[in-house]
C-alpha cells in the first residue's frame, strides 16, 4: 500500500467520524427529493454505471471553481471506468480515484489528471451537506479541496458543513457542496445497501465492483 492511498482511507475515515458525530438528531432528507430545486440551465453530468444511471445537477453560482474542476475532469475522461471506492450505509459514497483502465490507480490514462491540485474551498454555511448532494473531499488537515475525488451524501451530513467565519481552520471551513442528484435516487439507493468487505486501502469497499462506465455532461 503506497503513502497516497494510505492518506485517502485516513482522509475518509476521519470524515465519516466527524459526520456521525453529529449524524444523531439530524433531519434525513426524503426519499427521492432534495431540497435543491433542478435548475433548468445548470449543467448536468449523467453518471452511467453498472447499477444504473444517475444525474448530477451542478451548482456554479455557490461553487464556480469546483464546478469548472469538475467539467474538466468530467469533460477529459477521468472518471470513465473507474469504481465507486466505499459506501458507508446511510452516509455516503466515494467517487474518484480508483481507475480500472491503467496500472496507475490515480490516473485516467497515465497522465493527465492531476492529483496533488487543489481547488480553493468555496464550503458556506448556507450550502449543507445534506442528502443526495455531492461534495468534493478534501484532507483533514487541509483547507483546499482535492481536484478529483467526490462524494455523495446519502444522509443529511450537517456535521460536515462550513461554520460562520470558520474559512480559515481545517476544523471549520466544511466540506464544499458543488452539486446534487436530481434524477436515478433508486440507483444511489441500491448503491446504498450494497454489501461491503475491507479490500486494500478501502475499510468500506463493496464486495462487488461498482463500475462508473462513463461520465457525460447533458
């Protein structure tokens, strides 16, 4: 196991401790709804997978770099044929790293994406971490968000959003909601209740292979 995936399963561990923390008490959002209305000229990202599709309406207007981040990777193919790492049951999921096409699992074709960028964390108090919204992750010990590696929320995570005035401290500055699933809920369902085994670097890993085929803007 090399250093960077050691540090992606700390990274995921330590955020799934801070959201259930604070997971008691919290307001699940719906089944099949969000609070986040489907704007009609929002960019959309369609996520084909071997347990179906789902669709991400992105949100530019709270989150414009991680938005931009996104479409680049989106648009270049980073995501294609890569593997949903962990799913936490009522928590969520991760998305990004893990590519089956090359033998370097941090990269879409052996060059191109680049995982030590950083987008600047565009996390507010007003933009939660509520269910079915997708946020980028970031190390704990870092401000900035990774340029690759999303997750879904598949509960209400408010332990994981931004505190007022608390942009300046890993501790406080949250998790930056850039997006939400606005169509295939039945898909994240089911991704929800897959069975998961520890494999590797991944503590949370379904037993069966996820595959993300494709990842397309509508």
């Amino acid at each position: 196991m090399n250093g960077s995936t050691m540090n992606r399963k700390f990274y995921f561990a330590l955020l799934f401790a801070v959201a259930m923390a604070c997971l008691t008490g919290c307001n699940q959002t719906e089944n099949g709804k969000s609070d986040n209305p489907d704007a009609s000229n929002a960019p959309k990202v369609k996520v084909e997978t071997s347990m179906g599709d789902f669709v991400i309406t992105l949100q530019p207007d709270k989150a414009p770099n991680t938005v931009a981040q996104f479409l680049e990777n989106v648009n270049n193919g980073v995501y294609d044929n890569s593997i949903v790492q962990e799913v936490r049951v009522d928590f969520m999921a991760l998305f990004g790293c893990v590519n089956l096409t090359t033998e370097d699992p941090e990269s879409a074709d052996g060059s191109a994406a680049d995982f030590t960028k950083r987008i600047p964390n565009e996390a507010t108090s007003e933009n939660s971490n509520k269910k079915w919204t997708v946020a980028m992750l970031r190390a704990p010990d870092e401000i900035e968000s990774d340029s690759v590696q999303f997750f879904i929320n598949l509960n209400d995570n408010t332990g994981l959003d931004a505190k007022q005035n608390g942009e300046n401290s890993p501790e406080t500055c949250g998790y930056c909601v850039f997006g939400v699933v606005t169509d295939g809920f039945n898909v994240l369902e089911a991704i929800n209740q897959t069975p998961t085994t520890e494999k590797e670097e991944f503590e949370y890993a379904p037993e069966q292979d996820i595959v993300i085929t494709k990842m397309s803007v509508l």
